[in-house]
C-alpha cells in the first residue's frame, strides 16, 4: 500500500509506512532546533502544517520551543476563536451495543450493565432536563444494534428533540455521534436537520483497531476509517473526528489525526468541522490501566497545542471526561467547544437516583452547567450557546471560507454575547447573573465594529424584554 492522501482506501490515506516514516523522523529531529525555529516560523503564519511537520514539534524536548508552542496555540486560538467557549451536553439514547470494543462498557459481552434504550416520552423528558439547565445544542449518543438503534429510531429521535420547546428552551443544533452507516443513511441524518456527524477512529493503527474490535461490524476497519467520506457523499457538510487517546501510541494517533484532516480536504475541499481528544477513563468492567498507552497531563495539552498549530481552523472539543484542572489548562492552548453539566448514561438527566448504571465512562468534570458558566466567565471566557453557522447555511467550505479569513468572530462574538444574555435570563444563579452582565457589558466594547455593537445592544435589550434566538 502506498501513501496517497488523495484515495478513497483507508489503507491508502491513512497509510502505516507513512506514519511511522513520520514518527522516526520526528524522533531523529527532536532536538534539531534549527528544523523546529523553521517550523515554528511557518506555523506562524497560521495556514496549518503537514502531519510531518506538526510532529517534529509534538516530539521536540527543548523547554524554550515547547514554551513557544503553548504561546503560539494560544496566540492562534485567540485570532481565530476569540474568547469565547461554546457549550453542549451529550444525550444517550441507547446502550445496546452489537460490538466489542475492549475500552467501552457497552461492549456486547458486558453482562453487568444494564441495558436501556429511550422511548420518545422518555427522549422528550430528557430534552425539557437540559432546556431547563440552559442547553441548546446536543451531541446524541447510540451504541451500534441494527435491531434496537435503526437508524430509524435516531431520526425519530432528532424529529423529538428539536420538536421540543419548554418555556424559552429549545435545542438548537443536534450533533450525532452514531456507528458508521451508509452514504444513504448519512442522506436521512443531513435531511433530518443534524450540525456534525462525528465518528471518532479510536485508534488508526489497523492491527491494534483489530484487536480492540475483535467482534461486530466495527471490527471492518476500512469501513469504519472511509466513514467520513461516505458521510460527505451524502451531504453531510461539517463531520467531527477524534481518537481515544490512550489505546495506541500517542504520536502515532497523533499523524493519523492528521494525515486524516489532510484527507478530507485534499478530496472534499473541507477539512474536519471538529476534533475531538478524548482520554481512555475508567467505567464498569473498563480499568485504563488495562492500556500501556495512556500519556500523562502534560503531553496531552501539548498534543491539543500542537493540533491547534497544525489545523488552526477546525474546532476542538473537551469533555467531561477531563477533571477541570486539566481542562482550564486545555482550553487555554486550544479548544474551542466543551461539555457541561453532562450524564454519560441513559436517561441520565432524568433518573436522579440511579443515574451511574448505564454510564459510558467515569465523568470528571461534575459541575452543574451553571457552575461551568460560571467558571468560564471567572477564567475569562465568554460561555457561548450559539448554534447560528448551520442554521445560517455557514457549514463546509462556506464556513472554513469565514474561519480561515479570521472573519467568522466577526460572528461568534457577538453571538456568544447575546446566547449567554439568553442564558442569565432564564437558567443562572444570582452570581453567575452579576458576572454575566458584567462580562457582557465589558466585551460590547470588544466588537470592533460601532455599527455591530449598537445593533448587539438593541438585540440585548430585546432579549430581556422576552425575544429570542437572535444570531449574526
Ligand atoms: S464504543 Fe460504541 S460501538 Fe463500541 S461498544 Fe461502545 S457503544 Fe458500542
Ligand atoms: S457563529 Fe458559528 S462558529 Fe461561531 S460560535 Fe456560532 S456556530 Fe460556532
């Protein structure tokens, strides 16, 4: 197989004599510090750089570079991303599960957890649960099962969910992270009104993806890997990659991230819409220590800092699964979306008692969404709940166009301003309202144009009377 980022075969484009020629030569040029200045230099331009390139950094152990490499991530995060922070929640729909992946408690062999999938009544409860914290965009979650999770049901789903509106809630935007399907059912999920499909590898070594998948239809490791570009057949503008950090080799995962956005924008014109660095966690019949792979705090931001320089204008996104120490770390050297207040079970925002039962994985973040905001604003941060590029049509290339210019903040900005207005009106404690306002009196004065911020603070001005879902 040889290496061509232009070919529809996984083998091809994510290609193992590639990835590790990559990681030797970072190996061999760690500390050739002239190689990394030289790098470093191109990065500032802020037009990415190869899988090769941003691995030499990634592998680079001079405390001087490595300084500039954080100071660089934030530079670019702030240039393209601003301050401000977007929030989601994921919902569980379903944890029947055909396959076995060894990380996952859902797997198929699991006898101890218990099985459950969401009724509609039940979709709809859990919906009115997060309107009522404040949410308006959703990431929804089914374990693979063509009897139990048609794609049937998760269209059902979607049509539920955004067919919801309690008090002034509403969920704007409904990210799906389901198996990989068909051209044809990634045509039902773009026409049902979805934002992101998000897919992660997991791991893109192919012999460790097959033991990690010894059964079900995950184990197909080209099907799995050519998902994305089956999903952009079928309409799907904005997909979401990521690995589990923690089952292979980091700099390997790291390449094949890389070589993967490549990809996608060498045959689709449009790179990912997001990436996404979870780390193995622990959860029923799952210990991590079971992976030698796992990479310590500090590797790990350095790995964010380094996607944020290779791919400047694709969002990155962090769970609760990262304590909040680690995650204020991250958010600073890159990331641009984050979960809060989130369940990783079925049912989870509803059943009080027993929500850990069917849990995916131990959350490490188990601040209400309120303290999250709160946080943020503390740490400089504007919580942000916009949901406006996909509802505006600003998705694919048109949407990459906006970022890549560094003109989309032109929207965020003020979208995160009047979202989180939205937010103190109808869902914060007294607190997080006095910080809010103040945040949101402080940052009119930040949007550089004078035309903007009077139109932001006749819109304000509105919400507080009661409108809502205003968006640039
Ligand atoms: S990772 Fe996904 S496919 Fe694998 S067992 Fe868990 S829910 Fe199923
Ligand atoms: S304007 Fe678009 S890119 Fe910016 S926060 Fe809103 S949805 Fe995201």
């Amino acid at each position: 197989m040889k290496y061509d980022k232009n070919s529809l075969k996984a083998e091809e484009f994510i290609n193992d004599e590639e990835i590790n020629e990559t990681v030797r030569y970072a190996n061999e040029h760690k500390d050739d510090l002239e190689l990394i200045d030289k790098i470093l230099e191109k990065a500032k331009k802020r037009k990415g750089l190869d899988h090769r390139d941003a691995s030499v950094l990634l592998a680079c152990t001079d405390g001087s570079r490595i300084r500039k490499i954080y100071d660089l991530a934030e530079q670019i995060k702030k240039d393209f991303y601003g301050n401000r922070i977007v929030l989601f929640a994921p919902l569980y729909l379903s944890n029947y599960c055909v396959n076995g992946c060894l990380y996952c408690p859902y797997h198929i062999k699991n006898k101890n957890i218990p099985r459950k999938k969401l009724t509609q009544e039940e979709v709809a409860k859990e919906v009115i649960a997060l309107q009522d914290m404040g949410h308006k965009r959703l990431a929804i979650e089914a374990g693979e099962d063509p009897v139990n999770n048609p794609i049937k049901y998760i269209l059902e789903c979607i049509d539920t969910i955004y067919s919801i509106k309690h008090k002034n809630g509403a969920i704007r935007r409904v990210n799906v992270n389901i198996a990989a399907t068909t051209v044809d059912d990634y045509r039902k999920l773009k026409d049902a009104g979805i934002g992101t499909y998000i897919l992660f590898q997991e791991t893109y070594n192919k012999t460790e993806y097959e033991r990690l998948h010894p059964t079900g239809p995950k184990h197909d490791y080209a099907w799995h890997t050519e998902a994305m570009d089956r999903a952009m057949d079928g309409g799907i503008d904005d997909v979401g990659i990521g690995v589990l950090f923690g089952l292979d080799n980091y700099s390997y995962e790291f390449a094949g991230l890389l070589m993967h956005a490549e990809h996608l924008e060498a045959v689709h014109g449009v790179g990912p819409h997001t990436i996404s660095v979870p780390r193995v966690k622990r959860a029923d019949d799952i210990d991590p220590d079971d992976f030698d792979n796992s990479l310590d705090d500090e590797m790990f931001c350095r790995i964010a800092a380094c996607i944020r320089i290779a791919v400047p204008y694709t969002g990155m996104i962090i769970s609760t699964r990262e304590t909040p120490e680690v995650r204020e770390k991250i958010i600073r050297l890159g990331v641009s979306q984050i979960s809060g207040g989130s369940r990783t079970s079925v049912g989870g925002y509803c059943e009080e008692e027993r929500p850990h039962d069917t849990e995916q994985f131990d959350v490490s973040d188990n601040r209400t969404l309120d303290e999250v905001v709160n946080w943020l604003m503390r740490a400089g941060y504007i919580p942000s709940f916009c949901t406006a590029c996909y509802r505006e049509g600003r998705t694919g290339d048109r949407f990459m166009e906006l970022c890549k210019s560094g003109q989309i903040q032109n929207c965020c900005h003020p979208n995160a301003l009047m979202t989180l207005k939205e937010f103190l009106l109808d869902y914060a404690s007294e607190d997080t309202v006095r910080l809010g306002d103040e945040v949101i009196e402080r940052e009119i004065g930040n949007i550089p144009s004078s035309k903007v911020q009077d139109i932001v603070r006749d819109r304000l001005a509105r919400i507080t009377e009661g409108d809502r879902d205003f968006r640039f």
